[in-house]
C-alpha cells in the first residue's frame, strides 16, 4: 500500500509539476508575448521618431537651401543692377561724347573752310611775292651787270668761303677737344715707359779704318803690282782705299758685317807681318767663320734678353742688325729699346706685353737683308718673318711701322710710338751736315707751297717748323685748317725720323706816327 501511495504520490506531483510547467510556460509565454507587443511598440514608436527627425531635418537642410538660394539671387540681382547703373552711366557718358564729338566735327569743317581760303589766299600772296622777287632779281642784274650765271658763281663762292671758315673752327674745336682728352693718357704711358725703361743716349759710330804702323806695312798691304790688295778686295767684297793719310787705311762697303769682317782681317795681317794672296785667303776664311758665331751669339744674347724664343734663322739675323746703324744708332740696340718700350705701353693699355715686345724687337728685322735684295727693309721683314709662321701682329708691326700699310692690329701703332720715342730721345740718331741742311730746307720749302704762308723756318734740328700767314687773307679759323693740311702733306712726302711740329703764326700789327 505504501509502494501504491508512493506512486500515486509521484503521479499526482508528477501531475503537478506539469501542470505547474504548463502555467509557467504560458506565463513565460505570455510575458514573451507582451515583450515582444512592447518591443513592436516600441520600435514603432522609434520607427516614427526617426521618420519625424529626418523629416524635421529635410525641412532644416530646405530650409538652409532655401535662404541660400535667395541670398545668392540677391546678390546677382544687385550686381545686375549695379552693371544696369554703369551701362547707364556709360550710356549717358558716350552721349555726352557723341555730341562734342559733333561740336568738334563742326568746328573741324568750320576749320578747314578757313585754311582752305588761307591757303588760297597765301598761294595769291606767293604768286605775288614771286614775281616782286623775279623784278627785283632783274633789277638787281641790271643794276650790276650780272647774268644770272655769274651771280650764281659769286653767291656759292661766297658759301664756299664761309663753310670753309666754319670748317676751320670746328677742325680747330675738335682737335682741341681730342688732343685735351688724349693728352693726359697719352703722356702718362709714354711717361711710364721712358721712366721704366732708361738707355744710354749715346749713338754707335760704325768703325771702317784700320791703323797702319808704318808707310812701309801699306807697301807690304799693297803688295807688288797690287796684288795683296786685289786679293783682299776679292776675298772680303770691300773697297780698300790707301791715300796720303798717314798710318790710315780706309775699309768701304755698303754691307757692315763684310766690312768689319775686312777690317777685322786686316788687322790680323798688319799684327801678323805676313802679307800676301794665300795668307789673306786664310785669315779673310777663319774671320767669317769667327764672324758668323759672332752674330749667332749677338742674337742669342739678343734674344735672351727679350726673353724671346726665336727660330734659328732669325738668330743670325738679329747679330747682323749690331752691326747696322740708322742715323748713327744701333739698330740692335734700338730694336731692344723698342721691345722694351712696346711692353711697356702694352701693359698699360692691358693688352700682351709678350707680343708687344716680340713686335718691337722684330720690326727692323729686314735691315739686315734690305742690301741684298729688292724693296724696302718693312716688306723684306714681313716676308722673311713669314716663313718662320710669326703671328699676324708681328708681321703687321714689321710691314706697317712706317705707316706704308693699315694697321690691323692695336701692336702696330704701339710699335710706330715705341720706335718714334727711341729714335727721337736725345742723343739717339745723328745726321750729316748735307742731309741734315737738306731735310730743313725741305721742310720750309714744302710750307711755302701753301696760299697765304709768307715766310717758314725749320728750328729745333729739325723737329719744328713754323709757318707766318699774311694776316690779311688768313684768319684764325683757317689758320688751323692751313696747319693740318701742312702737317698731313709733310707725313705723305717727307721722310724723317720721330715728329715735326707745326707752329703756324698770324701776327696783326698796327703802326701809327704821332706828329
């Protein structure tokens, strides 16, 4: 019974439990299902909330585009009406020109219907003033007796004469102006270069005498029948003169080097006693070849004091100019001074003091062959330089330092102021009495030829020459046209070295008695 208890307590709880379990499931349910309406609500509610805030905001952001918009509107409105207000202005502005335009149109028309009538009126008055002019030029040439050709003559002679005047003083201003400007310039670099370059101002005298003991050694130089001295003459090229002057024997020829080679020799056979054709053969030999390494040395020592690299051949050449002399100055020695000078003034002037100086010592160079060949020693120089591939402005420095060509190069004219300072220093060239009277008289001849000079004289050796004009047909205008064209014809006729001056004089007097 207890066993049938236990299981019928254990259906009615297991009873229970589910009927319990079932009113706790609805429950649950229940409460889920109440959840759930709630939840739905509740979203529903949300859903509606965000619908109206979105809503709300579409209305906003409408809104904002809205009051946007109609600002924006405004603002082309007003700058429509302000492009209205200019075009306006514009409008009244261009009116307002429109009619000055007119105004001016009219007065223009109004304008030129008087100049129209003034030029109608000043053609009258030309025609009018032309034919005075033509009556009165008949009057005039009947007045004077001119034909109208010879009036024509007299008034353009009377132009010429007066540009001529105006010629003179404008040659006159402009020199003056040049010369002012240049001088100062000029006389610093020759300055610069005389000071940093000081020679000896003696001059080299070329030495053609030989000094006999006796009477007897100028038998023995003779020789019998002259044979010695024939041999002598044969064996050197010179001319041996032997007259009454006592212990002298005179050694010519044009070319110095065979002349001092015949002195040179000579002297060997006077020291030597032993005179005669196969001696003189010997010595006249060995004194060549003691000469040619002479001048071999002369121009190493040339060349080295110019600092100078020099092809081989015109080493020699170099020696052969210590032998030569221009108005009685070493025209070695003068080339070196050249040189020198010519570096000097290129310095100064900024340009290569190397080939400024290798100008200056090369520029004479054809002295040494102008014996021996046809033209002048500037031509010879050039050509013989050529051969060794000197530069262009070595070359013009040769041909043109005379002034025989242009320059093409600025060395040349350097070249031509540094030979001019050398030869005209003082003590530098000497002159004969025949050539030296010669040359003065040419220079006064020469100014005589000139319309209005009455009297030229040549003073300071030469270097000026100064010319009196007649007052009466030369005035100061023109006295310094006559000057130049006087300068420029003694340039172009006349050779001479360094400069003349030309110093031309018009004297005024007036001379009264009192009585």
């Amino acid at each position: 019974m207890d066993i049938i208890y236990i299981v019928i307590g254990l259906i009615v709880g297991a009873g229970g439990v589910l009927a319990a379990v079932k009113i706790m499931s609805n429950s649950a349910l229940n409460r889920a299902r109440t959840e759930a309406e709630q939840t739905k609500a509740n979203a529903m509610a949300e859903a509606q909330n965000k619908a109206k805030e979105i809503e709300l905001s579409a209305r906003q952001d409408q809104i904002k585009h809205k009051e946007q918009f109609e600002r924006e509107t405004e603002g082309k409105r007003n700058d429509l009406k302000n492009l209205e207000s200019r075009l306006a202005k514009r409008e009244d502005t261009l009116d307002r020109k429109l009619d000055t335009l007119s105004v001016k149109e009219k007065q223009l028309d109004d304008l030129e219907s008087r100049l129209a009538q003034r030029d109608k009126s000043l053609a009258a008055k030309d025609e009018q003033l032309s034919q005075v002019l033509r009556e009165q030029r008949d009057r005039l040439l009947q007045l004077t007796n001119l034909s109208p050709e010879q009036a024509r003559e007299m008034l353009l002679k009377r132009i010429e004469e007066d540009c001529k005047l105006e010629a003179g003083a404008l040659i006159q201003r402009i020199t003056e102006q040049a010369q002012d400007e240049a001088k100062e310039k000029s006389r610093q670099i020759i300055l610069q270069a005389i000071q940093r370059y000081a020679a000896e101002q003696t001059s080299d005298h070329t030495v053609s005498t030989v000094t006999i003991p006796s009477d007897d050694m100028k038998g023995r130089v003779i020789g019998r029948e002259g044979r010695n001295i024939r041999a002598f003459e044969k064996a050197t090229g010179v001319d041996v003169i032997i007259d009454d002057t006592p212990g002298v024997v005179v050694v010519s020829c044009f070319d110095p080097v065979r002349r001092e080679v015949a002195r040179l020799s000579l002297e060997k056979l006077v020291q030597d006693g032993r005179i005669h054709p196969a001696r003189i053969e010997e010595v006249v030999i060995a004194t060549n070849k003691e000469m040619e390494e002479e001048l071999i040395r002369i121009g190493k020592d040339a060349a080295q004091e110019a600092n100078l690299q020099l092809a081989k051949p015109i080493i020699p050449m170099l020696g052969r100019l210590g032998f030569r002399t221009s108005y009685g100055q070493n025209v070695l020695k003068h080339s070196m001074e050249v040189a020198y000078l010519s570096q000097v003034i290129a310095d100064e002037l900024g340009l290569d003091g190397n080939l400024a100086r290798r100008a200056g010592l090369l520029h004479d160079i054809g002295k040494a062959m102008d014996h021996e060949q046809e033209g002048g020693h500037p031509q010879l120089g050039k050509e013989f330089l050529r051969r060794f591939d000197e530069s262009e402005a070595v070359l013009n420095a040769a041909e043109g330092h005379h002034g025989d060509v242009a320059a093409t190069t600025p060395y040349t004219p350097i070249v031509m102021a540094a030979d001019a300072i050398s030869a005209s220093r003082p003590g530098a060239r000497r002159e004969s009495l025949e050539r030296y009277v010669k040359r003065l008289q040419e220079l006064e001849d020469l100014a005589m030829t000139f319309e209005g000079v009455r009297q030229a004289y040549a003073i300071q050796a030469g270097r000026e020459v100064r010319v009196i004009v007649d007052a009466k047909l030369i005035d100061d205008r023109i006295s310094a046209k006559i000057a130049r064209d006087i300068a420029q014809k003694i340039e172009q006729e006349l050779n001479y070295p360094g400069e003349i001056k030309v110093t031309l004089i018009r004297e005024v007097r007036a001379v009264e008695y009192a009585r």
